[in-house]
C-alpha cells in the first residue's frame, strides 16, 4: 500500500529542487549578460548585486528594466 503523504513529500521535495536549480541558472545567465554588456562598471555592480540577491525578481528587473538602460 502506497503511503500518499511521503509520496506527496518527495514529490514536493522534487519540485523545490527544480526550481531552485532554474533559479541558480537564470542567475548566472543574467550575471553573465551583464558582465558581457557594455555599460560602464559603476552600472554593472549595481545590477549584479540585485541579480545575486533577489533570483526570479532580480532577473526579472534586469530584464525588463536595466537591459533596456
């Protein structure tokens, strides 16, 4: 007999590792974009910060906002 509650589990535990694995990849793709545009640095560190410290709303910001400046 299945047990639903630790199946429910994994299946939580599975899905909270997928996103943080997207989160980890969207951020590295945003801070590689950044380091690779061609604002000056002292636009650069700023836009870092927020995409290492806020993930999904760090890279959303950048990409709707600090891409087009």
């Amino acid at each position: 007999m299945i047990k639903w509650s630790s199946y429910l589990s994994q299946e939580r535990s599975f899905m909270i590792k997928v996103l943080l694995l997207a989160s980890f990849i969207l951020q590295i793709i945003g801070i590689v974009d950044c380091l690779k545009s061609n604002k000056p640095i002292n636009e650069k560190i700023p836009w870092i910060l927020v995409l290492f410290f806020l993930s999904y709303i760090g890279v959303a910001c950048y990409y709707l906002i600090g891409k087009k400046s």
